[in-house]
C-alpha cells in the first residue's frame, strides 16, 4: 500500500522524542475506566488476568501493552476508553507477571509469545460470537499484534480484520541497539530495574524455576535476554531470540490489514524499524511515520484524548466500511 501522509500534530513543547515519550507517561490521567476482571489459565496451568469494558457490542477490541506494562497503563486504559465509548467492547490484558501477581511457570512474557494472546482471543471468542474483532498493541504488544495476525496468514479467523500497532521494534535487535546508545541508556536502565525485581521476587517464590543470584551482572537488554529470555522461553541465545521474535519477520505473510503508526523521533526504534519498502510493496501493510510522538506519546493539544485512539478507530472504523 502506498505510505499513509499522518495529519498528527505535536503540542510545540513536545516536538523533543523524549519529552513526547516522558511526559505523558509520567503525567497523564485516565479517569472513569471501571474494568471488569477475569482470570483465565493457560494450558500449562498458569494464569492471565484480563479487564473487561462490556457494553452488549458485537465489535471487540483486543489491547496488548508494552514491556513491563499493564492494562493499567494510561495509553492502555486510554486506548480502552475512547473505543467503549465509541461502541465497542473492550478486553486489555496482561500479559505473565504484569497484573501484579507473579506468575507461576518458570516463563515470562517476551515479543514473540503470541501464544498468550492467542489464548486471551479464543478465551473471548468462546465467551461471546462477536462479528469484529480488532488488534490494537504498543510498543511490544505492537510486536505481538503484528506476528499474531501474519503467522496465522490464510488461516486467520474470519471474524478478524485487522490490527494497529504503535510505536513497534519490527527490529528488535535495531530497538536494543537504539536504547544502548549511551545518551538514552536511562531507558534501559529503567526496565531492567523493574525487570530485576520480578526476576528476584520469582525465584524467592520459585527458586527451582529461576536464579536470581549473579544478576548484578545484568547491564544491557543483551545481557538480560542471554540470561533469562532466551534459556526460558526456547531461544539459543539473545541474537536468536531477536531474529525469530522480531515482528519484521512475519509481517509480510499477514493477509489481514495492518497499520504501524512509528514517530520519526521515536527514541526507541533504530532505522530498520521503519519498513518502507516493505509496507510499500505490501497490500496489507500501512505504515504512518509522523515526525514527532516519540515511544506511545502522541500527545494531542488541549485533549483529553490523544492521538494513537484516534488514528486507531479512525483506521478501524474505516475498514468496517470497505
């Protein structure tokens, strides 16, 4: 498809990537969302919690957050928000260890494990037939969107039409290398941080499961993925794990429209990912590159709303129509 021209437009004080990324998710409020909560078990007998926005609609939107982030996020509970007042019913997840319980398998989560998701989908197929179902992540649940919908192909549920990401590594191994650059190590500092205390709190509650001994050792997303994500979750090592989980991989299979919105200043992401060629050549996939929105900003001026849930239902409702 033919690359989308975006019509965002930054408040002037936030035009700096990180100051779009930093401030709204610092600052911003999300008032009014009274989930409802379920707990579902996954086949290996963990848990998955997930809130519910029920209003008797046949449109579900499914809603996946970003690392080491939960449906309590505001871009989440924004997200949520504007579509169940706009008609349709909502479930954010949470993916293993994100609700604020630990969960009880010796694996975590990661950019890959579409499995979870797939299960959080049939789990609301089976609750209830909805005509529409629609995919919405950031971030890393951009990653998850995006794989769920490609590596189905064909074979995808009718009832499915689609997805939007934001502010997606299609590189995973381009995203890290961008967040070790020494100026911005900040952010990864920070997720390891709360990383690190999962990591701990499982293996005080499972120590068969887990070793946190020796994590002080742990000073990049490299280490972190050669340590843990890679020997929990089936990968050889951390470059493994980038080139097999990485959305880019699958994307060109999807045979359902998808729409990656990624700021040109987003901190987060490296030059692979922005496909251009790929989304050009694609007639599934259509890529928004705005100039500025930083990593799941996209503040809007004078809004309670921003721009990511306007730019994702517009895009949605839009297929609807075709």
């Amino acid at each position: 498809m033919p690359l989308i021209e975006s019509h965002y437009k930054s408040p002037f004080w936030l035009r700096n990537g990180h100051l779009a990324t930093i401030i709204p998710s610092t600052f911003r409020q999300v008032e009014d969302v009274a989930y409802e909560r379920e707990r579902i078990i996954t086949e290996d007998n963990d848990f998955l919690d997930i809130d519910w926005l029920k209003n008797d609609s046949d449109k579900l939107v499914v809603i996946s957050h970003g690392l080491e982030g939960s449906s309590e996020r505001p871009y989440v509970k924004g997200m949520a928000k504007y579509f169940a007042q706009h008609g349709w019913e909502v479930v954010a997840w949470n993916c293993r260890s994100c609700s604020g319980e630990i969960n009880k398998t010796s694996r975590f989560y990661h950019h890959g494990a579409t499995d979870d998701l797939d299960t959080v989908i049939k789990h609301a197929l089976k609750a209830k037939d909805y005509k529409t179902v629609a995919l919405v992540g950031f971030s890393m649940g951009g990653s998850l969107t995006t794989k769920y919908i490609s590596e189905r192909g064909s074979t995808i549920a009718d009832n499915i039409m689609g997805g939007v990401a934001f502010s997606m590594p299609v590189s995973l191994k381009s995203s890290v290398d961008a967040l070790s650059t020494s100026s911005i190590k900040f952010y990864q500092k920070r997720f390891l941080k709360k990383l690190e205390i999962k990591v701990k709190t499982k293996a005080e509650k499972y120590p068969e499961l887990v070793q946190y001994n020796g994590f002080e050792h742990i000073k990049s997303f490299i280490d972190f993925d050669n340590e843990y994500t890679a020997p929990l979750h089936g990968f050889k090592d951390a470059f493994d794990f980038y080139e097999k989980a990485s959305a880019g991989k699958y994307m060109h299979e999807t045979q359902r429209p998808i729409l990656f919105c990624n700021a040109l200043n987003d901190p987060f992401l490296g030059e692979a990912c922005y496909p251009f060629q790929e989304c050009r050549n694609s007639e599934f996939l259509y890529l928004e590159t705005p100039d500025h929105g930083g990593h799941v900003g996209f503040t809007l001026p004078n809004s309670e709303v921003n721009y990511m849930e306007v730019r994702a239902l517009e895009f949605l409702e839009d297929l609807l129509k075709k």
